[in-house]
C-alpha cells in the first residue's frame, strides 16, 4: 500500500519517470485533501478531464479550484494500492491504482474504495494531469448498489 506519508511504499515502479509519476499522483491526492488550491492548480491540465460515478466532465482549473473550495466534503486520508505505471512516451503516461479515502461527507464520515487512474502529459517541461478517473469498487453490473428512490 501506499499511503500519504512518504516511505511507506510496498510497491516501486519500474524506474525514475515511473517513480516521479507516482509521486506526482500523491502530491495531487495532499493538495485535494489540504485543499490546497494553488498545488492542484499547478498539477491540473487546463482542461481537464474528470469521469466518475456523477459522469463525465471537462473542466477548467477555475472550475476545479471552485470544485475544491465548496463545502460538504473533507478527505482526511487515502492509501493508494496496486500501482502501475506505464510511460506511453517521453511526453505521456498512465498511472492506475486502488484507493481507499477515509472521507466526511454532508457531516458524516464514510469511507470510499474506488479503482483509479490518472493521464499525465508534460506540457512545457512540466506534467500535468490532463485526465482523471474514478470507478467504485463493487459488482461490475451493479447489482451491489440500492435502486434510487423514485420521485413523486
């Protein structure tokens, strides 16, 4: 596993961009849990791409900066497993991994495991996250999740 404090990797990538990626992916994971706007600015493509469990999204670092900012949500720790990193080429990559978010939602505290995996590109000399996704963990076809309640 690998968690918010540095040296408590189990698994190492393959080499050096690997190992940069990786803790590129870790400094990203801080500055969300810090809130620390002007770091995720600094990792963030313009745009970028987000896909999760609410859909799909391109979105610019202003509106990430203002996604960051709003209320009902503190992520207090995450653990990332099963890395793998995979460079495309000198100027793109992949990561993908397991996380675990210890997470206070609307006041109450829930815990989230989700698959993951993050496109890099370095744009300028710098990488950049141009595309994130998140996948809850569970039944492929769903059938581990409640029916939504229907509207009057």
């Amino acid at each position: 596993m690998i968690n918010a404090s540095p040296g408590e990797d189990d698994q190492m990538p393959e080499g050096p961009i690997e190992q940069q990626l990786l803790d590129l992916e870790k400094q990203y994971w801080t500055a969300i849990k810090d809130r620390n706007v002007q770091n995720a600015m600094r990792l963030t493509d313009d745009p970028c791409i987000i896909v999760g469990a609410s859909g799909v999204a391109r979105i610019s670092q202003e509106t990430f900066g203002k996604m960051m900012q709003a209320g009902g949500w503190t992520l207090h720790e995450f653990t990332l497993s099963d890395v793998q990193v995979r460079l495309v080429c000198d100027d793109a990559a992949v990561i993908a991994y397991k996380v675990k978010e210890m997470l206070t939602v609307d006041g109450k505290p829930i815990t989230v495991e989700a698959s993951d995996s993050s496109t890099w590109v370095r744009r300028d000399g710098q990488w950049v996250c141009s595309m994130h996704t998140e996948a809850l963990v569970g039944d492929p076809f769903g059938r581990d999740k409640q029916p939504m309640p229907k509207r009057p």
